[in-house]
C-alpha cells in the first residue's frame, strides 16, 4: 500500500518537473500500481477490520440492559392495576355505613309492610280487634290448653320504639302483660337507664301463649303467631324495634345467627331499624353479659341522638 502511494507521488513530481521519460523498470512497476489501485479503492471501505470490532464492542453491554428490561418492566404492570385501587377505596365506606343500618345477605327481603297510616284511636282500635282474635286462637293445640290467658302486648299505640321478646312466663300468663316477672323487672331499669318510659314504648312477643315449662317455642308455633306480630308492628308502624334474646331476632329477621354475632349494628325490617341484644331472662343467669346490654343500649340510644354514660 506505502509502495503504491510512493509510486504515485514520484510520478507526480516528475510531471511537476516536466520529465517525460522514465527508465523501465520503474515503468513496470508504475503501471503494475495504476492497475492495482482500483482493486485497492474498492476494497478499502469493505476491510475496516478496527471499525468492525468496536461495533462487536458494545455487544457484552447490551446483554445486561436486555436482560435487565424485564425487572424495569416487572412493575410496570402497577399502573394498570391502579384501577383496582378505586374499586377498594369505594367498597371501604360500606363498612361504615353498615354498621349502622344494614341489611344481612342471610335475611330475605321481607314482604312490603301495609302503609297504615291510622290515628291514635284507629290504631287502639285496630289492636283491639287483633287481640281479640288472638284471645279466641287454637292454632297452637297445647298452648291453648294449657295457658291461663293471651298475653297480647301493651304500650303506647304511636310508639317510635318496640320491644319484642320472646314468650310470656308464668307472671305474664297470669296476669296477660308482656315482661311483669324478674325479667320484667330488670327491664325496667334498663329502660330507665336509658332515659326512656315505658309508657313510651311499645312491648310484645313473639309467641302469645306460654310455652309449658317456658320452653323455648316451637319454630311451628311461632309460625302460627306470626299473623298477630306482623298486625302489631304494621298498627304500632314503628321506626325503631329492639329484638330481646336470639328467639325474637332470629323469628323477626329469618336468621339462624346468635346474639353474639348480631350485636353492635342495626338491620333493616321493612323500613324499620332493627338492633338486637341479650334477653334480660339471660342477664338473670349470666350478670357479666349486662356490660353488653348496656352497651347496646348506648349504641342505640346514640342513634336516636341521646348520650348515655
């Protein structure tokens, strides 16, 4: 390659110096170069041998940014899972507002309650009629053999508030009012604890008739009474209704949950506020669930805008 080019520059200068012969040997060698340099022009771009391998260079660094892409992109994906988020933060609040009036997937939608909008004396009339058909019922055959008398409800025929309980005693089925003996009795505080009256509430139970022994009733019997409740609470139309013990919560609402599980909450009874809790007969034989009841209590009194210590 240096030959060629030294070639050329001599033949440069000896035209530059008007020399117009050249010995032979120098001739051959002149024209062995002229022929040779296009072969050199066309090679010499294709062989850069050092360009090639500053391009082979970079290849081992490559590697790692390829190999390494993925955990760049592994969080990648967070963005698209962003939607989700929106979907947790909004399901959040239902808690919340749950737990102050909610309905339980378990307890079936209930038949819409008869709007009877009635006076005071329409709706002391109306209880009177029922009582009187609950006065004459055999529905339930050893029940009506063996009761001295109905025991219907009493109260307050406008009453915001309801108490359901579970059955009458002996008291009560002596004298024909809800809730008069020891359970009675310790109901009667809690009502007054709670700065209420009872001549402001309305008070029933789930069964009419006193079972033999005050045995729990019968899921038939309840059935068959039924009718009187659902006339009580659509006469009485009341915005709140406080379920005594597991017998008159799981018969009210449908439900097969305890007391344990069902308190702290209100649940939803056509329109009305539902808030369940321990049966005073209960309180009598464990003490240490008053703490409880009077937290119910509270709870519910709360609802209605009314601080209890």
């Amino acid at each position: 390659m240096n030959r060629q080019r030294a070639v050329r520059q001599m033949l440069e200068d000896l035209r530059s110096a008007g020399v117009t012969h050249v010995p032979a040997d120098f001739a051959r060698e002149l024209a062995t170069a002229l022929q040779t340099a296009p072969a050199e022009k066309r090679t010499a771009p294709v062989a850069p041998t050092p360009a090639a391998k500053p391009s082979l260079a970079p290849a081992p660094r490559t590697q790692p940014v390829v190999s390494t892409a993925p955990a760049v992109v592994t969080p990648a994906p967070a963005p698209s899972a962003s939607p989700a988020a929106p979907t947790v933060a909004r399901s959040a609040p239902v808690a919340p507002a749950a737990s102050l009036f909610e309905k339980p997937a378990a307890i079936p939608a209930a038949p819409a309650r008869p709007c009877l909008n009635l006076t005071r004396d329409e709706r002391v009339a109306q209880l009177k009629d029922v009582a009187a058909r609950v006065a004459q019922c055999t529905r339930c055959e050893e029940l009506a053999r063996t009761r001295h008398q109905t025991v219907f409800g009493v109260g307050n025929p406008e009453a915001e508030i309801m108490f359901i309980g579970e059955a009458p005693g002996a008291d009560e089925d002596r004298q024909g009012e809800p809730f008069v003996g020891a359970a009675g009795q310790l109901l009667n505080k809690i009502i007054t604890a709670s700065k209420l009256t009872r001549e402001e509430i309305y008070i029933c139970n789930i069964l009419r008739c006193r079972p033999p022994g005050n045995r729990t009733p019968a899921p038939d019997e309840a059935a068959n009474c039924r009718e009187y409740l659902d006339a009580q609470i659509a006469t009485i139309n009341p915005k709140y209704i406080v379920c005594w013990g597991s017998v008159a919560a799981q018969n009210l609402l449908n439900i097969t949950s305890s007391i344990g599980k069902l308190r702290g909450k209100f649940f939803d009874y056509q329109g009305i506020k539902v808030m369940c809790t321990y049966h005073p007969s209960y309180l009598l034989r464990t003490p240490t669930a008053k703490k409880d009841v009077w937290e119910d209590m509270k709870f519910f009194r709360r609802a209605q805008g009314v601080e209890l210590q």
